[in-house]
C-alpha cells in the first residue's frame, strides 16, 4: 500500500493553498443573417426552419426582420457549433447559386 494516506495531513506542516479550479463558461456567439436583395424570402424561410430548428412562424418573423432592419439573430451557439452553422448556411446558399450571408460574432 502507498504511504500517502489521501486523509492525512500529508503537507508535513507546510501551509498549502488548495487549488481554485478556475472554471468559465465558454463564450457564446450569434449567428446571424445578412439582408441582400436577391435570396428569395421562401429561401431564408427555409434555412431558419432547416437550420435553426424553427418553426414556420418564427422563422418568417426573423426573416422580414432581417429583410427590414438588415440583419437578425439566427441563434445563439458554443465558438465550434456557431461556426459549423455559418459554414452549412453559406454553403447550401452557394450550391442554390443565392448571395445569402451568415456570419457570426461573440454574444
Ligand atoms: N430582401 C430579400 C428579398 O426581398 C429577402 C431576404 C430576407 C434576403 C432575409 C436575405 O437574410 C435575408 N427577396
């Protein structure tokens, strides 16, 4: 057996400071969508279902925010999930030949 029993004093009267486990919560980022003037609005409808897990409703709600203010908020995510969101988006965009922009930055 180890002589290091874990429930004695085992710091021979040194004065030993526990460790502070210094735990943050990861920074989050908002994905978001750009306004252009030529994604069809069903497009951005489809997107904020498909991607974003919202339901038609919602999802045309952001969209007209996004046609009239410019830009709207898609979600909120972890630094690798928002990523991975801006990058599936901007590639199906691509492949359906529309201009349609998402982009992230820290919430
Ligand atoms: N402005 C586009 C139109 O009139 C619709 C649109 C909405 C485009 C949101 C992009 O992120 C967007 N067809």
């Amino acid at each position: 057996m180890s002589d290091i029993d874990p429930f004695k004093d085992n710091d021979g009267g040194l004065a030993v400071q526990e460790a502070k486990p210094k735990l943050k919560r990861p920074p989050l980022y908002k994905v978001m969508l750009l306004n252009d003037d030529f994604t069809p609005m069903d497009f951005v409808v489809e997107i904020l279902t498909n991607f974003f897990g919202m339901n038609e409703d919602r999802a045309t709600q952001v969209m007209l925010q996004v046609h009239t203010q410019g830009v709207g908020v898609c979600g909120t995510y972890t630094k690798d999930v928002a990523e991975t969101k801006v990058h599936i988006v901007n590639d199906y965009s691509r492949e359906h030949q529309h201009p349609l922009m998402c982009t992230m930055e820290e919430a």
